[in-house]
C-alpha cells in the first residue's frame, strides 16, 4: 500500500500544485504568473515529487505514464490497475481541495473552467477536436520518450527528474492554447468531475490520445533504445 499511496499523494500535489496555479494565480489581478507560469508549476509538481516518492513508486503520477512503461517493457501489468486508481483517487481529492478554496471568492463560476481540458469551443484557443487529438498524442509521446531516455541505465544518473519536469513545463508552453494540456487522463478528471457537463462530455479525448500517445513513445523508445545495433 505504500506505492499506491506515494502515487495518490504525487498525483494529489500535480493536480493541486498544476491546476491550482492555474485556477488561482494565472490571472490574479496585476502579478498573475501567466502561461509561462502555470507551466513551470506543472513541471515542478513531477520534479519535486520525482525527488520526494521516485524511489518509492516510480513517480508516474499519470495513468498514460504507467500504460507507457508497461508498453515499454518497465512495468508489470499486474500493478497497472492499482497505479490507475490510486492516481485517479489522488487527482480527484486535489480536485475537492482546489474547489473549496477556489469557491471561498466570490463570484467564483466552476462552470467557467476549473483548469478543464477541451477542444471545440472549450479550447482555450478555439481549436478542433483533430487539432486536440493530434496535440495530446504527440505530447505525450514525446514526454513517454524522455521518461524512458531520462531513466535509462545509460542515462546520466540522478538528473532524470530535472529533465521530466522540464519536458512537462515544455508541453505545456506548447499546448495550453490548444487542450489547457493534459497528457494525463488523472490530471483531467480530477477537475472535470467538478465542472460537469461539458468537461465530462470531452472527457473521454484525454484518456484516448495520451494513452495512444505514450504507447507510442514507449514502441518507439523500445527500438531506437534498444542496446543492439
């Protein structure tokens, strides 16, 4: 149950440290951090987490980034489905979390986005279900790829968290004006369970296309990593 719970935790602080930044000081009047900011948060949650529960669970954080490694040959299926529940529960709880202190300001409106995921008319820049679509799985099939290069025997030691956080404040300065990003099916159901109605509606893009995504990555790590020439 350690494991599990070292993933419900890290992914309880990526959704609150994440979407938090995002809910509560993208905009905040005169200093909101921006874009650049919210994307830096996200890298730091997987950074600072790498370091706190790497060496406990992995730190995935992600159910795409276990169906990754698992596609990688990293990680054993058996332990797949608790990983997921245990991210799923962590980003749902950091979900409540956010809500109760986003909803102690008045004129708060959750409907409004909570950090949701979208495409259509809920992208933040008004982009396609394609574009969407494209988007999510190329993110994540390459954030799948530095994972497995970052954490490679043959990788330098000890620096992977540095460059898996960095990897994901990159996608999201890439992609926050088309998805807000997600590249984590748990990252967006913990806010979308919140929202309702059209997030729940868009809800089942950001489970396909970084899962697509990562097993992708993880097909092509396998071939262009592989210690053969």
């Amino acid at each position: 149950m350690k494991i599990y719970t070292a993933e419900f935790l890290g992914t309880f602080w990526l959704v609150l440290g994440g979407c938090g930044s995002a809910v509560l000081a993208a905009a905040f009047p005169d200093v909101g951090i921006g874009l650049l900011g919210v994307s830096l948060a996200f890298g730091l949650t997987v950074l600072t987490m790498a370091y706190a529960i790497g060496h406990i669970s992995g730190c995935h954080l992600n159910p795409a980034v276990s169906i990754g490694l698992w596609a990688g040959g990293r990680f054993p299926a058996n332990q797949l489905l608790p990983y997921i529940i245990s991210q799923v529960s962590g980003a749902i709880v950091a979900g409540g979390v956010l809500y109760l202190i986003a909803n102690g300001k008045a004129g708060f409106d959750v409907s409004a986005g909570f950090a949701a995921n979208g495409y259509g008319a809920h992208s933040p820049g008004g982009y396609s279900l394609l574009a969407a679509l494209v988007s999510e799985v190329v993110m994540t099939m390459m954030f799948l790829l530095v994972i497995l290069g970052a954490t490679d025997k043959r990788a330098p030691q000890r620096m992977a968290p540095i460059a898996i956080g960095l990897c994901l404040t990159l996608i999201h300065l890439i992609s926050i004006p088309v998805t807000n990003t997600s590249v984590n099916p748990a990252r967006s159901t913990g806010v979308a369970v919140f929202v309702g109605d059209w997030a729940v509606g868009q809800l089942w893009l950001f489970w396909l296309a970084p899962i697509i995504g990562a097993v992708l990555g993880a097909l092509i790590y396998r071939f262009i990593g592989s210690a053969e020439e």
